[in-house]
C-alpha cells in the first residue's frame, strides 16, 4: 500500500468512504434518494461495461463502442445473456377499450423493447461474474429493435462468448470484494456525466410537486379570507396579478426552457419561508 | 502481543480515534461510526501526531483533509422508549447452588424465595406480543435464580407463546440460562422442539468449577452438571446450548475451559469477569484483569488458527467481536435493557432487565400497568454513553457502550483497560482474518 493510500475494510467505513471520482451526493448522508437518472448518480452507468469487450448504451440493448476484437458488434443489438432475455414483447390497447394486443410500428416491427439494464442484468451478475456467458447478438447492425427469433441456430443471429466483469472493486490491502463500484465498471466522473440537469430543464420537465423542496411550486401564498387562497406559481415571469397560473410549457406567463437555457440564474428566484426572497421584489440600491 | 502490552497499546489518546500496528499493517479505527481504516505509514503517523496536538482542531483538519468528517452518528440525545421486543422472565426466584458472588444473591435477590405463578407469565407474554408489528419478531427469556425450580411455567409460558405467535404471525425466539442441575432429557427434546438458546453456566473444569459453583450444601456440582447436559448436548440441532464462564481470580485458566468445553460440543463458550458481586467475593482486579486479558488473547491465537485452517472455534467472545467490528456496531448503550429489553420479576413487576430484578434503582413499572415509559426514558439519557465518565474521553465508547449498567452502577468502571486491551487484539485479529481469510466475513 502506497504512504498516502486510505482503504476502508469494515462495512460501515466502506459505506461512508468517498471513492476516488465520486462526488460528495454518493455517500447515505448526503444522498437525496434520486437515482434514475437522478441527482447523485446514474445508476445505469454501471451497466454499460458488464460484458468485457463492448459498451452498450446505458438506456438501450445497443452496442455503442467494442475493444478491437469485437469491433464488429458495434452497431448491432444484444439480445439475451446466458437465459436472461434483454428484451422484452410491448403489449397493451390499441384504441381504449380493447384488449391488450402487440405493439408494433414501422420503426418497431417486433414490438419488442430493451429492459432496463437494472433488472435484466442483475441475475446474469449474480450467476456468472467473472465467468464467460453466451451472449446472443443480431448478426448484423440493427438501428431499430429486434426481437428474439423463435428458434436458435438463426442466420440473422449470432452467439458470442463475454465475460461477465465483476461490480465491485477490490481492496488493496485484504483483496476482499468492497462496498465500491469498480473503476473498469465506470470510470471517474461516468457516474454522474448524464444527471439530469435542473436548473436548465427539469424544473421545467418535471412539473407540479415533483421537485418538493428546491423547486416550490405555489409562492407567495395569501389567504382571501374567503376560504381561498392567492398566490404565484413559482415560473410565473410577472407576480401581478397574483394568480395560480396551470403548469403549461406552452403559456407565455411563465418561463420557458428557452427562458431557462438562456438566463436560468436570471429567471429562477430564491423563495424563503414560501414568499419571493426580499431581493427580488425591491431594486437592488447597489445596482447589481 | 503481552496484556500490559496491549493495556498500553489500547490506552485512550484521543476520543475519536484510535491507532493500531497490526500485523497485516497500519490500521486507523475511527469512534464514530465505528470505522476501520488501513493506512500507508506516512498518513499513520500523521494522524498519530494530530491525535496527540493539544489543538483539537488539528485532528478534525486532518479527518476532513482524507474526507472523513461525515456528521456524527451518535448524539447527545436519548432516544424515545422504544416498543418492548424482549422479556426476561425471573421464573424462579431461588437456586439450588451457593455461588458466593452472584447478582441474585442465591437467586432470591435478597428477598423472599419465590416462584412465578402461570398468570403472571401468560400477562407478560401477552404484554410482549400486545404492540409487535407484522414483521417484527420477539424474544422470551426464563432467568431467574434457576428457572428449572419453576419448570411448569416455563413449559406453559412456552407453550402460550408459541399459541400466541401462531395466531398473530410474529415469530418468537426462546432462551433460557440454567445452572444446569436440573436438566432433564424431556427438557432436551422440549427445548429442541422450540429452538431455544441454552445456556449453561460453568465456571471452569471439574474442581475449578465446584469451588465457585458448589451446592448450598457444600457438595460440588460440575459432574452432576456435565451428565445432565450431555443428552442436550447430543440433540442439539435447532437448539443452542452455550457455555458462560464467569471468571473469577480462582478460574483463570481459560483456554483449557474453552478447550474441554469445546471438545464436550457446546455450540458456543462465552467468558464474562466478575466484576460486581453483592459480597465482593470474586470480584476481578486488575492484576487479575492483567491475567484474564493473557489468557483471552491465547484463546484468541487458537481461534486464529482454527479459523486459518478452515475449522469452526466456538469461543464467543472473539466470534461476536469480530461480526461486530465487520459490521462496525456503534451504539450508545451496551445492551437493550431498559430499551427493548425488559426484566419481569416473580411478582410481575418491571426491571431494566434481569439484573434488578427487586432493585429500585433499575424500577420501570409492573406489568399490570404497562412499562413505565417515563422511568425508561429517564433511564436512557441517564445511561446514554456520552453523560458516563471516563467514557466520553475514551474511543472504545461505540464499541463497549460504557460497561453492564448493573456493574457500572453497582461498583463503577474497574475494567476499562480490559476491556479497550480486548478491543484492540480483536481489531487486531479482525485485520489479519480479514486480509488472510476474507470469506470468514462473507456470509
């Protein structure tokens, strides 16, 4: 062990040990309980380099990047690891009313949709880490979804052996398995490279009580004395007249992604104790 | 590592953390969270130089410096009473045996003798069920004195339970601590039937044990003790029967006890010091503290050994310290009692456990009006770890909890560099299995 190294060996001093490359929002104490995709962490990151060789995309069955000796399958679709499907039929109504039948589309011939990585992968971790997996694959690129043929061998399919990477690092000093995802599972900065963003989008995405604390939805709330209230939607770009205005991307009274993409800081107003926070309702003496 | 090695070693420098030289390397134990750490040399002896600067602020710069200055885990507050989930039943107020130190003083606690009529058994057993939630699980406990005096409530109290348990879903557990004289093979096939934890109290080998351990007669008791459990020990599958060896100055020899006991086929060998009694008779001092600690480290070198080789040690103390430094247990109390564990004595009155039965300095209530939640609650700031001296200076406290409430209030803290020299050779072992044999932790 180097002179400046520090390695957590029991289990509540893994739990609460920063790993290298992971921000403060991964530890229990500071986590808002987010995670897909989430404010800490994206916990479908972990997924993409489960099969040694290749990298799939974190929210479809598609081979994104390769290691040079399966440059070939980038491209092309996974399709089921050892006996766990990948895939799944989309069934559901057509028209209300009717019964559950397959859904298909010009795009989506089969009907089929990839199953998150989550719940698909997790038993093929558990069965085969560290060992290799047939793992079968179309036999050529396939922008669109495919489904599983009905029958193995198929000429339009091809089964190709991975190994099965392990999730969890090792320690440096006992080698035992830690409480720490693995850095070959997802380098430093992977885990939160695609969170959501919501000073720009998703205060605007995720509408009405979504966003419970740090996105207030109903501000500056008076009582009439009538039994009813007034108040401001938070996005509301003029506070007069003092009405509740319905979430609606489209309705000009209240900020809009552009809006947001451009002038957030500008738009977006600190809220204290349910009211507009002093420094947004008078002029500023200093000018700033 | 010697025993005065280890009080040194262990000997408290700073409150939140402490050092150890292991031979598997470096290792860093911080008190919050219970938190072990291997270290490099270099941050080893730059912690070890914060620990000791009188500026306080030195260490938390440090801590904070490697990320390690998460909000504490453990504060000044008390927590609220919580639900009751284990009783320990004083079935019998009274003994068979003349141990000259025990707490029960003859297990009549100083006190008429006296057994526990059935009503008052099935009222306690449906008060501990009363407010158990769907997937929760309780515990009943039959002490006494020697409970096998009162053998048909604790059969019927058994038996009540199970009907209980049955018809609301909330699983129960059974133990029962016997001196072991009245054991009789139905006892066996009973307790086997319900999966009880059995323990048996032996304090050494043969005459070793007689002496401490004798009829109130004067005759010994270690055969009569040894025939009775062996059918026990032979049906034991669900059931566990365990040995607990109280170590007084006069039965010091403990790695033959844990040997021979092992051999016999106790599931566990446990070992507690004398620290208390109401006469004073074998009570522990240090130099014989210094002599236990020898011998629990030699124990610990043979459980070692077993373990590396890939065989099963039943020395308890060492099992239990080492899943509870796996796990780093942090707490500010040593035990349950007078939280989810509750003493009931024969007349049905409340204690905080089955130590002060009788004591008023342990009082919580009686049974026929319910836990007296604002004795426990008093209780629980009174006995949290952080208001206990010399324990708040100390970073054994999340670990050791502050010592039995009925020692401590009884005779105070004589065991403190014991106790830490313990810890720190379990830490010890812990890092050297956890390097050697990983899987040991696995399961």
């Amino acid at each position: 062990m180097s002179d400046d190294r520090i390695d957590p060996l029991n289990l509540t001093a893994q739990l609460n040990h920063t790993a290298a490359g992971n921000p403060p929002s991964t530890l229990p104490e500071s986590a808002i309980s987010n995670a897909y995709p989430g404010l800490e962490f994206d916990i479908r990151t972990i997924w993409r380099r489960l099969l040694v060789g290749i990298e799939l995309h974190e929210a479809d069955n598609y081979v994104v990047d390769a290691q040079p000796e399966h440059q070939g399958l980038i491209g092309r679709r996974l399709i089921s690891v050892g006996d766990h499907d990948v895939i799944g039929p989309v069934v559901g109504p057509t028209r209300p009313g009717a019964g559950s039948a397959p859904l298909t589309s010009a795009g989506n011939p089969d009907g089929v949709m990839m199953l998150e990585w989550s719940n698909s992968l997790a038993d093929v971790l558990a069965d085969h880490v560290g060992r290799t997996v047939p793992c079968l694959f179309t036999a050529d690129a396939a922008p669109n979804p495919v489904g599983k043929p009905a029958q193995l061998p198929d000429p339009r399919f091809q089964v190709v052996e991975l190994e099965v990477r392990p999730l969890f690092a090792r320690s440096a000093a006992t080698g035992e398995r830690l409480a720490v995802i693995a850095e070959d599972v997802a380098g430093p900065g992977e885990l939160t490279s695609g969170l959501c963003s919501p000073w720009q989008n998703d205060y605007r995405e995720c509408a009405c009580y979504y966003w419970a604390a740090s996105r207030p939805d109903y501000v500056n709330v008076e009582d009439t004395g009538a039994g009813t209230t007034t108040g401001n939607h938070w996005f509301a770009k003029d506070r007069e007249p003092r009405e509740y205005v319905l979430d609606n991307r489209d309705d000009s009274r209240l900020v809009s992604y552009d809006d947001l993409f451009r002038d957030w800081q500008g738009e977006l107003r600190f809220i204290v104790g349910g009211d507009d926070a002093p420094e947004h309702l008078e002029a500023d003496p200093e000018g700033r | 590592m010697t025993a005065r090695d280890l009080f040194e070693a262990s000997a408290p420098v700073h409150p939140d953390v402490h050092l150890l030289d292991t031979d598997a390397g470096p290792r860093v134990l911080l008190a919050d969270g219970s938190r072990l750490f291997g270290v490099g040399r270099a941050l080893y002896d730059r912690i070890d130089a914060a620990r000791r600067d009188p500026d306080p602020e030195v260490l938390d710069a440090v801590l904070a410096d490697l990320g390690l200055d998460a909000p504490r885990r453990i504060d000044d507050l008390a927590p609220d009473p919580p639900p009751v989930r284990a009783l320990s039943l004083a079935v019998a107020q009274k003994c068979n045996l003349g141990c000259t130190y025990c707490y029960a003083q003859q297990g009549d606690f100083g006190g008429p003798a006296k057994n526990m009529p059935e009503r008052t058994a099935f009222t306690a057993v449906d008060a501990l069920f009363r407010d158990a939630a769907p997937g929760e699980r309780v515990n009943l406990a039959f002490l006494g004195g020697e409970p096998l005096i009162n053998r048909p409530v604790v059969r019927a109290a058994t038996d009540h339970a199970v009907t209980v348990s049955r018809r609301t879903g909330i699983p129960v557990t059974f133990s029962i601590t016997t001196n072991g004289t009245l054991l009789t093979p139905e006892d066996g096939e009973f307790f086997e039937a319900h999966g009880f934890a059995v323990t048996v109290s032996l304090d050494g080998v043969g005459a070793r044990h007689d002496l401490l351990r004798p009829h109130r007669d004067g005759r010994g008791s270690y055969q009569r003790v040894m025939d009775r459990v062996a059918p026990l020990l032979a049906m034991q599958r669900r059931m566990q029967v365990s040995a607990r060896v109280t170590v007084t100055p006069l039965n010091l020899d403990l790695p033959r006890t844990l040997e021979e006991f092992t051999a016999a086929g106790f599931h566990g060998v446990g070992f507690s010091p004398m620290l208390s009694s109401p006469t004073g008779h074998g009570e522990m001092a240090l130099p014989d503290l210094e002599v236990m600690l020898e011998q629990m480290t030699a124990c610990g070198e043979e459980f070692v050994r077993r373990v590396l080789a890939g065989r099963r040690y039943p020395f308890t103390n060492l099992v239990t310290a080492l899943r509870e430094i796996h796990r780093g247990t942090h707490r500010p109390y040593p035990c349950g009692a007078g939280a989810g564990y509750l003493g009931v004595s024969a007349d049905g009155e409340l204690s905080a456990c089955h130590r002060f039965v009788g004591d008023a300095d342990g009082a919580m209530g009686d049974l026929a009006t319910d836990p007296d939640d604002a004795k426990r609650a008093r209780w629980l700031t009174d006995r949290h770890v952080h208001r206990q001296e010399p324990c708040s200076g100390c970073w054994a406290r999340y670990l050791c909890g502050g010592g039995c409430h009925h020692e401590v209030i009884r005779r105070g803290r004589p065991a403190c560099a014991y106790i830490r020299g313990w810890l720190h050779h379990c830490l010890s072992v812990y890092s050297r299995l956890l390097a050697a044999r990983p899987d040991y932790f696995a399961a």
